[in-house]
C-alpha cells in the first residue's frame, strides 16, 4: 500500500483585497488566516508584507502573503493587495469672507489673524501660500482686490480659496 499526500492546504478566513481613500493610518492590521490539512496536521501559517512604494508618501500598496506547507512539502498561499491613495484635498481654515464690499482703501480688511491655516487627512503639515493682486478701476477709490489663498500636500491634492475685495467710493463729497 503507497500512501501519496499530494493534496495542499487549505487556507481560511482569507481578507479581500483593499483600497484605503483616506492614508495610511488606516491600514488594518492583517487577517488571523487559518490553514487546515487533508491528513490532519495541525499547521502554522507563515505572514509576509511587502510595502510597495507609490507615487507620494501616502499614495503606495501593501502585498500581503500568507504561506501554509504541511509535512510532505505541499504549500498553498495566498496574496491579498491593499492600495492606500490620498486623493483628498487640504482643508483651510480661518477662511475671511469671500466677497467683500467696501466705501473707502482705509476700510479694506486686513489679513485674517490668526492667518488662514491648512489641515491633511493624512496628518502632514501644509504650508499656505497667499497670492494678492490689486485690480484697478476708473479712479482710484474704485478697485478690487483678489486674495488667493493655496494649500497642496505632499501628492499634489489642492484647494484654493479666492475672497474678492471690492472698494467702490459712491458717496459725494459734503
């Protein structure tokens, strides 16, 4: 009598494969994967992860293998694919009004203090640039200011924010 194991593992409680819309930090830990054997052996499944680099800090995949081989050399394995993307933009905060009307140079708003700041998702700080341009008008006590305000990450997501300023003196001398 010959007796053959040819028969490989099996393995369960496999994960799916994911994607992660919101950085790595929300990557869950791996699965409890379980393997079982035609011939009763009680086995030990072998964990490898792989980190895949992205285009960005947090833009990359995770490879995950699980690995179970029983006593007569019989392997099974399996590979479950995480991408991680941060494809959400900085959000600003502290924002001023975004259209503004005024009589008169002197009652233009100053620069919003504290300035208008900038928060990631993925938790890395974000510097914001400011952009001011005076637009003239037929006299000088008619003109508009446009402040753009630009806040990017490190994957190149961008919000911007634009307050327009509008100085427009209609009041006659007295």
């Amino acid at each position: 009598i010959s007796i053959f194991d040819n028969e490989a593992p099996v393995l369960g409680n496999l994960p799916d494969p994911l994607v992660i819309d919101d950085c790595a930090q929300d990557v869950p830990l791996p699965a409890l994967v379980t393997a079982s054997d035609n011939c009763g052996q009680l086995l030990d499944v072998e964990l490898t992860e792989i980190n895949i680099p992205g285009t960005c800090h947090d833009r990359f995949s995770v490879l995950r293998r699980w690995t179970a081989q029983d006593a007569c050399g019989n392997i099974t394995a399996f590979v479950q694919l995480i991408t991680i993307l941060d494809n959400q933009a900085p959000v600003l905060t502290n924002l001023p009004d975004a259209l503004v009307n005024v009589e008169c140079a002197e009652d233009v708003p100053t620069m919003p203090v504290p300035p208008v700041g900038a928060t990631d998702n993925c938790g890395a700080p974000i510097d914001v640039e400011v952009v001011e341009i005076e637009i003239p008008g037929s006299c000088p006590n008619q003109y508009s200011i446009t402040r753009r305000w630009t806040a990017e990450d490190v994957c190149g997501n961008i919000t911007v924010f634009v307050q327009t300023i509008n100085v427009n003196d209609t009041q006659a001398p007295e």
